[in-house]
C-alpha cells in the first residue's frame, strides 16, 4: 500500500511544471479557470496532462485531493 502524501508542489511537478512556491503562485495567477469548468479540460494543459488529471479524478486516485485544491484554486482567481 501507497502511504506517500502528495503535496501541491508535488502535483506540479508530476505535471512537468515548476515547483517552487513562487511559480505555483504564478501559475494560478496567469491560468484562471471558469466557475464549474472541469480542470481537465482547461485549454492550457497539454494533452498527457489533461489524461492525468482526468485520471486522478475518476479513479479517485492518489493525487485527487491535490487535483480538488488545485480546480479550487484555479477558479478562485
């Protein structure tokens, strides 16, 4: 059994992004996301990406709660 806990940092950088605070930050500053869009299918991530996150989601997997926090953030901007 996986007990690894995954971070939001983590999350980015198994998306390839940059990890660092700043850049999470700057990431979600500059990627706002529509109030009830689905992440996935946001027009800035690339195709492997958007599979990823689609995935992490309906298998309810690892990652999921860092997927959640990070639509939220999204849409908050």
């Amino acid at each position: 059994m996986d007990t690894s806990t995954h971070s939001l940092s983590g999350l980015f950088r198994q998306l390839g992004l940059a990890d660092e605070p700043a850049a999470i930050r700057a990431f979600i500053a500059s990627h706002p996301l529509p109030h009830g869009a689905a992440l996935a299918d946001a027009p800035f991530w690339t195709p492997a990406q958007a599979d990823f996150l689609r995935q992490a989601l309906a298998e309810d997997a690892d990652w999921s709660e860092e997927v959640d926090e990070l639509a939220v953030l999204l849409q908050a901007v």
